[in-house]
C-alpha cells in the first residue's frame, strides 16, 4: 500500500488506523491524509519570494567566502606552512 520510504508509508499507516477506529465506533465519517514535501501553490508572489530569498542568501554567501579563504592563505604564509 506504500513505498519503502517512511515519509511516504506513515500518513498511509495513521489513515489506516484512524478510518479503523472510526469504524469501531460505527460511524461513517472518514479521515483524509496526504503526505506532500512542499505545498503547490500557483501563486508567483510565493514563487519570486523564495527566489530572492534564495538569491540573497546565495550573494551573502558567495561575499563571504573569499575573505575566508584569504585570511587562511595569509595563516599558512606567515607561518610558512607548506603542503607536502
């Protein structure tokens, strides 16, 4: 009834038992459960905010890492550490 990834097999599992004690009670509503990693929205308001958000992050990012690198080659130079 499910995959082999229990992402996937859980929601099927906890609406299994839940229609089932649903069923002991003797009534006729049912339980609906889906699983979804990310919601579909159609939104593009939603869609540009995730790029951006993504965008800007990826820029504070990128200025960030080469002072990084910088500061340990001078590190290496004014021990002068050398690789073998």
């Amino acid at each position: 009834m499910c995959s082999s990834e229990p992402i996937n097999c859980f929601p099927v599992l906890v609406n299994i038992i839940s229609n089932a004690f649903l069923g002991l009670l003797n009534s006729t509503a049912r339980i609906r459960i889906w699983s979804e990693i990310f919601l579909r929205t159609q939104s593009p308001h939603l869609k540009h905010y995730i790029f951006y958000n993504c965008f800007d992050y990826l820029l504070v990012l990128a200025a960030g890492l080469p002072p990084l690198f910088a500061v340990s080659s001078m590190e290496d130079y004014k021990v002068k550490s050398t690789s073998c």
